[in-house]
C-alpha cells in the first residue's frame, strides 16, 4: 500500500484566518512531482502554515488543496497519505525506534509479513538500522531526526512535508543533515518535498524551487540561482542573500541611474526614465578601492569573520555592505573608502513600499 | 534546597520533625500499638496481645475487607473509565462547554459527602431505580465522590500532552480511535494510575456517604471500624484500621511500581 501515489502538491488561491487574522492570503503555488520546494520566509511569514494546510492540521477558510489530482481539502489528516516530520522529531517515547517505523504500516493496516521489511528498508535509509531496539530518549537528536525522517518514509509516501528539520540540530550537524537529505532526495525521485524553513542556506542548497513568503503572502517563486541572480522583489532581494538595497532614480539616458547624485551605470532594462527604483547589489560582489561605478564614503563598522570582512560603509547617508576577501590591514572606524561594483553585477528592482537603505538585517 | 548553611539544614529539619512527628507519625503509631494491646490506662499501653489481629483478619472483619476492596476497585474502575473519557471529550469542547464539564464533575466533592450519600439514597430508593439494599448502592456513592479526582487529574496531563505526537500519528495514517489508543492513552498512562491510585484511596477510607447507606450485608471496613469503636471495642478497632490502613497501602505501592514503569519507558 503507497500512500499518495500521485506526487504532488498544488495549492489554489488558498487562505488561512485565525479569528479574522489571516495568516496566508491566497497562495498559488505547485510542487511538482519529484520536486524540492523550499517554503522560506521569516517566523510569521504563512509558511508553515501553508505546510499545516497540506498536512490537514488547518483547514483553509477559502480555496482548495489537491495532492496530485486529488482534492484533499476536506479530508482529515490521516486519509492524506502524506509524510511528515517535524522540529521536534516527535517520536514517540513510549515506542522502540522500529515500533516507531511500523507505527504508519500498522495503522495503514499493511501486511503483517511485509512489516519488519519495510521497517528495515526504511531504518537503512537513513543510517539507523543498527539501533532499532532503541528508545527515542536513548538517542542524539540527530539521531532522532533520522528515525523521524524514517517513520515518515516508511509508508512510501508521495509528498513528504518537512517543518523545519534541522533548527534544533547545532550547526555541525546540520549540514551533515543536509548533505543527508539531498541524497534521500536522490534517492527516491518522486517523492515531492515541501520544505519549511527560515533559513536560505537551506532552502538555496537543497531546494530546486523556492517559494519566498512574507506577511501571510506568496512574495516570490523561482529557481535558487534566479532568486539570488536575478530576485523580483526588494524582500527576496535582501531576504535570501541579504543584498545592499539603494535607493535610485533611473536618468533619462541609457543603463544609467542617480544614487544620491552619482550617475551609475547599471542595466535599466524596460524602467522609464524619472521612475524611482532600488538597486541590488550583494555584499560580496563589492570591491574596494577605485573602479566603475565607484561609491566614497566612511567606514561605520567592521566585522571580521575569518575569510572575509564585512565592511558598513556610510555612503551619503545610506548604509552600504560589503563583503571581501580578509584584508591585510584592518580598516579603521570613520575611513574614507572607495567602493565600487560591476554593472553586470547590479540588479534594477521596481521601487517597493520601503525603500531600503542598505542597512537592513545584519547577518 | 533553599537553605544553604549548616545551621540552617539542621534547623529546617528539627522544625520539619517537631511539626511532622507529633502531627502525622504519632497518631499513626498510637493506632498500631493501640492494635497490640489488652490495657491502656497509663501513659503507655500494657498486655501485649495479637489476639486483636485474630478479630480483625477473620470472619465479619475479612468479609468487610473484601467488601471494601470489591468497592474499591469496582469504583475506581468505574471514575476512571467516566473521568477519562469526559477529559478527553472536554478537549475538543469550546472553552465554555469545558468550563461547565469541570463545574459539573467538580460538583460531588464541593458539596459535603454526607449530602451526596443522602442525594444517591433519595434518588435511588424507588422503582425503577430501586438500587437502596443492594451493594450497587454503595459502589455508586463511591463512583460518584471519586470521579472528580480522577477527571480532574486526567485532564491535567491531557493538557500537558504534547499535541504533536496526535498529529504525527494522524499524518502517519492513523484513524482517532487508533491515535487514542496506541498514542493518547499510553502516554497518559502515568497519569491515569496516579488517578486509580488516588481514587482507590479515597474510596477505602470513604466513610460519611457510606454509613448512609451501606446494605447489611455489604460492610466496607471503615463502617467495621466506626461500629468497633462505637462499642467500645477500641483495640479491634485499631487492628481492623492497621489492616484498612496497610491494605490500602500495598495497593498504593504497587500501583507506583506500574507507573513507574509507564514514566521510565
């Protein structure tokens, strides 16, 4: 028996209200079939929400969710057939890790005989088959999220939802559990995976999709390259990949644009000339020192972090980031200094609700 | 601990054994040499005697100890099987309804139990409910007076019972009923042999609700007792309550060694 044999996820025009707060408005949005979709967004933002809709664990105020071709908006949680794992793991703690396993099959009610297999199968997956006769209590968190990821395998699930896994593993072992899920991705090819998380390292390695959500809303959906390369929208531009956001005036000439009275060269692409736009450029695409499109002003902070430097730099008012290689000599708080970036490598956005000044989130 | 000095422990422990001595131990030791004696006229007893023990774990005195635990066990059953279920239904009530099921099982323990005994006697002496006579009569009494313990502590650790495990069970295939019993109630297990071990003590020494209406031939223990007493016979007494009062124990102790087992698992 497979759960949702169809893989899958489409969700149309679905919206989400507690007590008249709407925490997603009407998202579109479909998961292919074999297809990873990273769900990324600050706490807030619907994204799990949009997770708990699929799950069933919400039900939506309007709109509809289908699992393959199949309408599941008002079927209970367990007629879903879908895979789930969450944060917390929650195995249960009064069941050995392979009871744990079998706990879907036998609720399916799969076939007695085929039982201890699959289990088997399932704990190999992941790397845990040695330590079946355990209790969940008696095992590393890591170790528990492997057991989890193989209860929710077990039952073939077409989808597979995943709530942000790995935020209660430290960071070592994170992306070792990252390396771990690209390759059970791998692995079982068609089963689709939702997943759910705050954080673009993440969503940027594993995803081959990334939905980016803020404010209950879908804000933006594409491939990792084309969000970082070329992102729509001021908030995924800073969102995934923390981009210096300056606000600009595009000049009546060609490929050119006015940051506080500099005239920079840039692609302008369709902007009408007059219009006001915000220019993306990212931290670690800014030299120092003379060059095109060159950008003086004075040295707010400093940040080393090992490999790199992480210069704030006053430009006029406006917060500039930028991120290079370890510097010989550390510079000094109030320096002048010449920035200076590539045309190819600026990208012209549509002027949004809140101008940023490149001053936004450290991270 | 909160006292950090020397001193300090020594004081807090000599406060502890002058309030706890007098207040809870020697009662209880007055009642077991009490149990042992032919005479007590000075300041200690005199005659030591078993023959108190030979009254108390024969005849009339081992009927009324079967009787007691039969009562006890068939209404601690009986108020943990209602009291949990109407935890678990509360939980998908509105909080209103869930207010109005706590008022409601609170109800049996607010109100004095010789009022309930009386209540249970009224309602239950005429046809068709004509239970007055029987022993059921008595077994009511007691599942009336202790359901409220075990509902209540029930729906505490519902309350503490994570809801995540429900779900990963449901999005695992799992159908409610299935989730209630191989997720909800094994885990609710430490608490729910917390409340039959609760009622189960509290309806072993259930006396007041009881003496109103117990049949003649259905005497629980405690009514054994208040009779030996009340006729004088205050050393039978005193064995028949060491018997109650070590029963009720042994019961209490094995009932822990379950849920610790639950807890540890």
């Amino acid at each position: 028996m497979t759960g949702g044999a169809t893989g899958g996820i489409r969700f149309d025009q679905v919206s989400v209200a507690y007590g008249g707060n709407t925490v997603l408005d009407r998202l579109d949005l479909t998961v292919e079939p074999g297809e990873v979709m990273a769900l990324l967004g600050p706490s807030g933002s619907g994204k799990t929400t949009a997770l708990r809709a699929v799950a069933g664990f919400v039900q939506p105020a309007s709109g509809r969710v289908y699992l393959g071709d199949r309408d599941v908006t008002g079927l209970p949680p367990h007629k879903r057939g879908i895979g789930m794992v969450v944060q917390q793991y929650a195995l249960f703690p009064h069941m050995r890790v392979h009871d744990n396993v079998a706990f879907g099959l036998k609720a399916r009610k799969a076939a007695k005989a085929e039982i201890p297999e699959r289990v088997a199968e399932a704990l190999e997956l992941v790397g845990m088959a040695a330590y079946a006769e355990r209790y969940p209590r008696e095992l590393s968190g890591g170790q528990q999220q492997r057991v989890a990821i193989a209860r929710a395998l077990a039952i073939r699930p077409g989808v597979l939802l995943l709530d942000e896994p790995l935020s209660a593993l430290d960071a070592r072992l994170r992306s070792g559990m990252l390396a771990e899920l690209a390759r059970l991705h791998r692995e079982l090819p068609d089963v689709s995976i939702l997943y759910v998380t705050h954080d673009q390292v993440e969503a940027l390695t594993l995803a081959d999709r990334i939905a980016v959500m803020d404010k209950a809303r879908l804000q933006d959906c594409g491939t990792p390259q084309e969000l970082y390369r070329r992102p729509r929208t001021e908030f995924t531009a800073s969102f995934v990949g923390n981009a210096n956001l300056l606000p600009v005036t595009v000049a009546d000439g060609a490929d050119t644009v006015d940051f506080a009275g500099r005239a920079l060269d840039v692609p302008t692409g369709e902007a009408a000339g007059g219009a006001t736009a915000t220019l993306c450029v990212r931290p670690h695409l800014v030299g120092l020192g003379d060059g095109p499109n060159a950008l003086s002003g004075t040295i707010a902070e400093v940040q080393w972090r090992g490999s790199t430097h992480r210069l704030y730099v006053d430009v006029d008012g406006h917060r500039v980031k930028a991120d290079l290689r370890e510097l010989r000599e550390t510079p000094a708080l109030g320096d002048t200094v010449t920035l200076h970036f590539a045309a190819e490598d600026a990208v012209l956005l549509p002027a949004g609700t809140a101008p940023g000044t490149g001053g936004g989130a450290h991270a | 601990m909160l006292v950090h000095s020397r001193t300090g422990k020594w004081a807090a422990w000599a406060v502890f054994f002058v309030l706890f001595v007098p207040l809870f131990a020697v009662p209880l030791l007055v009642i077991l040499a009490a149990s042992f004696t032919t005479n007590w006229s000075g300041a200690f007893p005199s005659g030591p005697t078993t023959e108190h023990y030979a009254a108390a774990t024969g005849g009339d005195s081992l009927q009324a100890l079967t009787t007691s635990l039969i009562t006890a066990v068939s209404a601690s059953l009986l108020a943990l099987t209602v009291g949990s279920w109407a935890a678990l239904a509360a939980t998908s009530l509105r909080r209103r309804g869930r207010r109005f099921l706590d008022a409601l099982f609170m109800l049996p323990v607010a109100v004095p139990s010789v009022v309930v005994g009386l209540a249970v006697l009224v309602a239950f002496s005429k046809p068709p409910m004509l239970l007055n006579g029987t022993r059921w009569i008595v077994i009511l009494a007691h599942t009336i007076l202790v359901t409220a313990f075990a509902y209540s502590s029930v729906s505490a650790a519902i309350v503490r019972l994570d809801p995540m495990y429900e779900q990963a069970a449901a999005s695992l295939g799992a159908r409610p009923s299935y989730v209630l019993w191989r997720i909800k109630l094994p885990l609710l297990l430490p608490a729910l042999t917390a409340a039959a071990g609760l009622c189960f003590a509290l309806s072993m020494g259930e006396l007041s609700a009881t003496m109103m209406l117990y049949p003649p031939d259905w005497t629980p223990l405690p009514v054994q007792i208040f009779a030996a007493t009340d006729r004088g016979s205050l050393f039978t007494g005193a064995a028949v309550a060491v018997v109650l009062m070590g029963t009720t124990l042994l019961v209490l102790l094995g009932v822990a060694r379950i849920r610790t087992r639950a807890s540890y698992r």
